[in-house]
C-alpha cells in the first residue's frame, strides 16, 4: 500500500488528506497549525515534525500551500533550511496542488528533475466542497510516467483528472480555464442585466440563452441573477462558493502568464479590473457571481 | 389551409419561404428582386406586384428585411405609399422575422395595435443552413395569442421557438444572446491563445476547459483555433459561418440597446471595438471566429 | 441693434440669455417653466407666449434645449404645431447650443436649406460659471456666412468660439472632445492610484506627469485625487461641476456616433461603461472625477 | 573632478557616456560589445575588463541596461561572479537608469543599504535624440542624499531631474506616466478617427481639442494622424520615435506592478492588450503613435 507524506493541511489540503486516510492510505503530515495537524492525526494520521521529516520515507509527497514561495521553499529549501528534494528518494512522486504561477511550478520541476525525482503540478478545482466529498478536478502537468503514477492517489480524492502537457501546463490550463470563467461570468451578467433593463425576465432569458450560441458553464450551473436558480450563491446573498478575493488571484496568475509569453487577453485583463474594483468596494469575500452587482441598478432598489 | 405572404426573399428569407410551400401552405412572394421572385415561383408561389397586394388577403404575413428602417416603411409606409398596416385584416397576424433594432420594433408593434392587428417580432438563429434544412431558432416577442397562433408557420421553418416576452422582446433576447456569444467567442481565442503561447496544445486545452468551468457553445461547436474542430469555419480558412460584419452589425444593435436602457456592459462593448477593428483591417467577410487571428501571434508565421 | 429670441432658459440657458441682455441686445424669451421666464424679464427681456412668438421677428434664434427631440420638436413642429422654421424669416440665423445627437442637429439643418434658412449647431462647455461669467466654448457645425454673423451674439456669452465645420461638426467635434476628456479622467485617475499603491506621494506623481508624457488637461486644472489641488471639486467632496449623469449622457452621444459611422472606440466605449457603473451605484450627481472612486480601495479607509 | 563609471553602452547608454565625457568628467565605461566601447574610448573614456572593474574606484556608477534581471544580477553578482557591491567604495553614488521593475530596484537598494551604499533609480525618457543632445528626463527614486549628490552628473546629461521618492519610486513614476501617455495616445486616435468619420477634418478637431478640455500632450507634441503636425513619426511612416515593443515593454512593466500592488487598471490593461495586437500583427518596429491605424477603416484606402 502507497504511503503519502501531506504537507498543507488548509480548507483544501485538510478534507483531501482525510480521504486519503479514509482509502486506507497511510498518511504522514505536516502544517505549522498543530490544531490542523491534531484534527488529521484525530482521523488517523501520523504527523512529523517537519516537512522532511514527513516526506523522507513516502511514496508520495503532496503539497497544498498557498502561493509560489511557499512551494518553492518548502521543495528547494533555502540558506538555513534542507528541501523536500533533498531528503526524498528517487522513487518518491512529488505532486503539487497548489495554484501558483507557472515560472515557479517550473523552477521547482526542473531542479527536481535534476535530481533526477519526478515532480507534477497539478492545481484542483471544485472548492472545499469538492475536496471534502472526493470529487475534485485535477488538472496536472508532468512526464506520461508521472501522470499514470500519481492516478493511485489522486483517483481517491478527485473526479476528473486531466493530463495538461509538461510540468507547469497543469497551472497554465487551469488559469487559462479561470480566466476564461471570469469572462463568461462578466459577460453573462452584463446581458442579463441588459435584458432586465429592456423588460425581460432573467429566467426567460436565461433560458433561451442556455441552449442557444451564448450557452455556457455559468448559465448551466452558476447563475449570477439572484432568483434565476435555486442553491445557487446568487440566491443566497452571493455567500458561499468561489471568493471574489481568489478569483482576483486566479487572474492576477493569468496576467502573470500574458506578461511573461507577451499576450494579449483584453476580456481577461479587463475581467480582472473589474473584479479588483470589486474587492476594493468591499465585497472580496462575497460569491464571484456577485460581479453581477456591478451592472444591476442599486438606483432603482 | 392556411395562407401566407412572405416578403423578403434574400439568403434566409428565400429558402424559409421554400420550407412553407414545401409544407404545402399557400404562399404568395415579394421581392425588389426579380430573380429572387422567380426562384419562388418555380417552386409553386405565387407572386404579387407589391408588398401591399401580397398581404391583402393572407393568414399570415413574413418579412424577412435588412434593418429596421426597411421595417418600419413596409409596415407604417409613408407620405407616398401605403404601409402593411393599412390594408391587412384584423385576422392577419404580422411577423417580422428581420433582426432589427427593439425600438422600431415597438413602434411597428404599437401601431398595429392601434389598427387591431396583432404583431410579432421573431428574429432567427442558425444562418442560411438552417434556413434550408428548416431548423431556425426563432425568439419570439408577442401575445400568447399571437406566439400560439404563430406555431403553425414557425413549426415549418424552425426547430427551436421561444417565447422572449411582449413586442421587442425577441430582438432584445436575441441580440443579448448574441452579445454574449461575441464575448464567449473572444474569451474563448484569447485563452486558448494564451495557452498555446505557455506550450499547451489547444485540442488538449480545449478538452480540458469544454468540459470544466470554462465550458461554452464555442468550444462545444465552433472552436476558433483552426485544426482543433473539423468541420469549423476555422479549419477552413474561415470561410462560410456567420461573418465578421453580420457580428459587429448585431453588437451594433446591442450597444444600442444599451444606450437607450442607459445600461453597462463593458464586455459587448469591447467586443464590438476588437470586431470592428477587425474588420476595418479587411476581414469582414471572414467567419467571426476569425477573431482569433487578433491574438495569434502574425510575426511567427 | 441685433433682436435676439431666447428659447430654453435653464441653467444654462438663463445666464446666457442675461448676458445678451446685459450687452443692451433686445431678447425675448420663452420657457415652459414660468418662473424661469419671470427672472429674465425682470432682467429686461422680453416675454412671448410660444416659441414661435418670440422667434417671428428675431435677428437671431438661439435654443438651449434638454435633448435631440425636444430640437427637432421646436423646429420642424409636428401634426399639431408648427416648428420655428414655418415662421421666422430668411435673415434669422437659427443657433441651436443644445448638446444632442449630430443625426438630429442634421436634420433640422437640412430641413431650414430647404426653406432657405440658415441654422448653425453651437453646443457649448464651461458648465453653468462659464454661462454666468460669459466664458463659455463654443464649438460650431454651420456654413461660413452663418459662423460670420452668429460672432455678433457668441461673443457676447463665450470667450472661445470654434468652427467645426458644416451643419453637425460641432456636435461631433464637442462630442469627440468629451469622450476624449472621460478617457483622460479615468486614465489619470487609474494612473495616480497605481502610484499611491506603490508608495508615491499623488502631488509629486502629479508634478511629474503633468510636465511629462502624460500631461493632460485633467492633471492641469482637475485632479481627480483629493487634496493634490485647490477649489477642484476632488477636494470638496465632490460637490459641483460636471455632473457623472451628464457625463453618460455625453458618452452616450458619442456611442451613438460610433455606431452610425461604423467607428471602433474602445476607450470610450470603456469609459462609459465605467461611468454607468459608478452612475448606477448612487454617484450620478457627483462631479465626473470621481470616478477615481472607482479604484481607490475602499477596505482601507 | 568627479570619477564615474559607465557600463551599459547601447543606443541610450554611449551618448549619455559621451556627454559626460565632453563635460570633462573622467568616465570609464564597460559593455560586452567590444564596438560600443571602442565608440567611448575614441571620445576620450578609459575602459575596463569587467563591470566591476570600471566601478572600483569611481564616485558615481550608472548603469544603463535592458531588463532587470541584468540589473540584479550586476550590482550583486551570483555564485560564479561578484557584484558591484562587493567592489565599490562606502562613498560611492550607484545610480541605476534602467526602465525595469521596481521590486529589483528596491532588492538592489536594500542590498545596498546593508552595505552602507547609497543606491539610487534613475529611468529616463527623451529618448536617443534626447539622450544626444542632453536633454533627457530622469525620474529619481533614492534618500535625499543622493538626489542631491546625483545632481552633479545628471544636469550633464538631462534637463529635468524629478524626485518621485525612496528607491524604487523613479521607476514606478516612470511606468505611471508611460501607462498614461498609451491611454493618451489610444484615446486620442479614436476620437480623432470618431471625428473623421463622421466628416470633420482631424487638423480642425485636433485645434479644438488641443485648447479644450481634451488637450493632451499627444495633441501638443505628437499627433498621431497622419499629415496634422509636421515632424512627427505619423507623418513620416511611423518610422523613428518611440517603438511599438519599447511601449509593450513598458505596459508590461506597469501591470507587473499592478498586479503587486493588487490595483485596477483597466485603460492600461486596455492599452497594452492592442498595443500587443499591433505588434503581433508585425507593427512592433514602428512608432507607438502607429496605433492609430488600428482604428483607421483599411478598407477605405
């Protein structure tokens, strides 16, 4: 039986390493929260002391932090402290779920590679919702070698894994894909709402838009005009689901990648303006479906 | 049986007319065009001299005509002409299948009301294809005694037909739906490029977003990276489809909506600038799709 | 001594017309609004009861009106009235100052040569102190012979006289230059905020860019940042001048014009879109630079 | 007399060089192309080996270089080779007149600062006409010291010397005032293109807006229509001036700084996403007033 080292222990990392424990897996982790640590240890867990020390002996490391840095330094190390890739075997997968920008899932898989260890990004979507239920995407980048490996552990805590290209593709495609979320949240909104100022009922218009040439994800599963679905954030005063504060980071990633390849992404950039202002006017921790308030008429309520 | 006037016999208005007699229904054609006229009766219309005298005694009256001026001279005429308006039947019921903007639309609706008559508005989707085979969509604004009444010819040509709302509704759902998929089309190339410039293969990342939050009727049916689809306008030069200048017209007509609902939406606005610029640099008669070439990087061909 | 009738006595209109008085030129007035009429005769105008009164014997015509249809209205009248056109003389130079659509003010143009009357579009800027101290612009669409004798009465009401060019050019012309300033507002205040959160001091950032590259008429006598500048409206709340709603007006206008020549204005376009947005979030009686609002962080404050 | 070091000798780099050598200060210059200093050394500049070299025993160091990267990697050296600030003296004036990112500035001058050393930015503009005839701007970031001690070798080669703040602030002023002058000159070009479509003459239009409330320094220096101001790129080809790639260069530098700072700025991102389009489309070697021919109908030439 596989044996995972999991380091990041968050909203996301903590239920995705349950479900590893739940499959039988023997799982070591690691977070500087020692109430994150006891609440995995409480379902099985071992725990180590640091981050090596969780990684030594795995087969499989997996990684949920934050932002680039911290994968960096927890797989690179820095001047006082060793890396992953300096206490693992060569046998041992690395697999990083973070969301980070692409440059340094790079950086982190070419010095792995120099070590001659397999490292894979390989960014989720599908919230806390879907990693406590196992039903998570993943959409990964790294060798064939890699990808057919990891599907012993990442079968267990998701529903959809997709195989990107190269190490780094995996944060490409998934910011390619939020990026192109935000637009088709922006622009579904916007019609709505010119809809509604024309006289139309947002369910009516919702309805014919869906299964014509402006059909999209948004329309099927997330629509931005409160009362059009049920359970969905909009219907719920925008709480819950996908921050607009991690929408704006997702795009922030997405710029990062236009500026470095020198590409143009008008909608993207443009969606990204609006969101910071968004944020800025205090409703970053709202639903990103609350971008639909920006274009309603607060005038009229 | 039912009898019906059409008048406007262009690309879609001639081969809608075929479907009707193909059905059997009695119909009585006008054009400027003798030529248009003539493809008519060879397949069995019967044609009258004006527009005026090919409604005078029908069931039902179809125009199928370039903008919204042609409408409203057809409908209400003027100092020198009768209109529609003055010489149909209380029975009649009038519908205007021309993408137009909702005002004139109103206007003609309203004044049909003032003289009895009912008035629809039903601007289609599906393109000259669609016409032939019979299988339009046709957005609806009206009565519901005059959408009932109207399935017995919309039936004939089309095979999705919704009911938008009142007079105007139709042009407003339609050119709301339009917007968006401008949106979703320049969302689409712009992310797909962004991709392909980070070292994804597009059919990869296609897959990946088709199926994912990015998901939407581009990528579903009308990919704008050539040789990711068959069968696409973009796999073949961008010939054919829906053109670059039928777009910027109808995201004319949604900016025109927007004005006069005093309305925001910065991304169909957007889109009409990148559509418009792209024609003006003499690709107006490319498939829409061809959007993507703003973003495809010239300089390494 | 030059008779002038005075139609439109807002409040822009009212001053104006006082200082045709004062300049001892006889005016009579006409408004809807009786109290607006009582404080130009007790000022020495001249009252009639329909514009057509005050205009019959007038040298000179000069509307100030809310928009294009109440212009075309006054003129060309309709079934139940008559328009200025069927009573003034071949002499009376007609000046229509109004801020309207350029379609219209052609209109009207077209209709007073048919009658062999000369009419002249003259929208103006300088906001309600430059109509009270008689240092309005004023931007000119007209043949030379009427450019020539309408100096007699602009001079008297504004310090900048401009010709545009023929009937509709100073619509046009005013119009392009109020796009252009909104682009100007929003591009400094985005520009300013983008310093302020990296650290810089917006009055030195403002010194530097006003004698650079950047230099605009914004950072010269607008600042849209709080407190960079004396007695601007930035640092009164932004209380006073050029109103957000007039803004949108403004930019509607220039929509309009983009979208009957065909023309491509993406800043605008944006622009306007970010002016209803802060229009519909409450701020439509604002000054137009506070749209830096929109990019200040609120969660700081 | 003061001592300077001069490394960087490109197309900005040897005329600055050669002014402080004819102002008969003592310069030893370095760059790796052997052309560019043997240019220097004719003029009467001693040269060196190495950078650091050059740098030893000078007053003032000044490096003119491409990109960050090349700026870290000078002034503090990596594992093979050392930095500028291993070599020079406590009393030495660094100045760094590279256009880069302000987070490298800032690393550069706290590194500096550990070593006691004054460090300051000094990006310029004015381009090489200016960097010739001694007339560039330098915007400045560092202490108050070492603006005051930089005074003695930038007068020589510039004619305004702006202090925007501490280390790192030159280069943000510079990049805010660069994103303004692209949002000037899109903004411009539009209206100017709106005003001649719709009839006017972009000479007239240009002459009101200059003096209105749209007056811009476009309009004053740099009109980017063809054939309305003598002795600009427009009117010669777009051929000189300030390149398509240099102005992508700097929008890019201006994002990368917003999307640290988390700010919106949506003109900006506008302007760099066609500003990209133009390059890509093969424009990047013409000047960035070119941009206006996005928006001119090709169609019609």
């Amino acid at each position: 039986m596989a044996t995972v080292a999991f380091i990041g222990l968050g909203n996301m990392g903590g239920p995705m390493a349950a479900n590893l424990i739940k499959a039988g897996i023997t799982v070591t982790v690691f977070d500087l929260n020692p109430q994150a640590v006891a609440a995995l240890t409480d379902q099985g867990a071992l725990s180590a002391k640091t981050a090596c020390g969780a990684a030594a002996s795995a087969d499989y490391v997996i990684t949920m932090l934050p932002a680039g840095k911290h994968v960096q330094s927890i797989y690179i190390g820095d001047d006082n402290n060793k890396g992953l890739l300096d206490v693992v075997g060569k046998d041992t997968l690395l697999i990083d779920c973070s969301t980070i920008d692409a440059q340094t899932a790079q950086i982190v898989g070419a010095k792995a590679a120099e070590n001659g260890i397999e490292f894979m990004d390989a960014p989720v979507s599908g919230g806390t919702a879907g990693a406590a239920a196992g039903t998570l995407t993943f959409i990964c980048g790294g060798s064939d070698v890699a990808y057919a490996k990891a599907q012993t552990v990442l079968t267990v805590m998701g529903a959809n894994i997709f195989h990107a290209g190269q190490v780094g593709a995996g944060q490409i495609a998934k910011i390619c894909n939020n990026m192109l979320l935000s637009v088709l949240m922006v622009g579904t909104s916007e019609s709505l709402q010119l809809g509604i100022d024309n006289g139309l009922d947002p369910k009516v218009l919702s309805d014919i838009m869906k299964v014509s040439s402006g059909g999209n994800w948004t329309l099927e599963k997330y629509n931005p005009c409160p009362n059009v679905m049920d359970n969905v954030p909009s219907s719920k005063g925008y709480q819950g689901g996908f921050m607009v504060d991690l929408m704006v980071k997702d795009l922030g990633l997405s710029q990062q990648a236009a500026l470095a390849s020198n590409s143009s992404t008008p909608m993207g950039a443009l969606a990204r303006s609006l969101y910071v202002n968004h944020a800025r006017q205090g409703h970053g921790r709202l639903d990103f479906s609350s971008i639909f308030e920006q274009f309603a008429n607060q005038n009229k309520k």
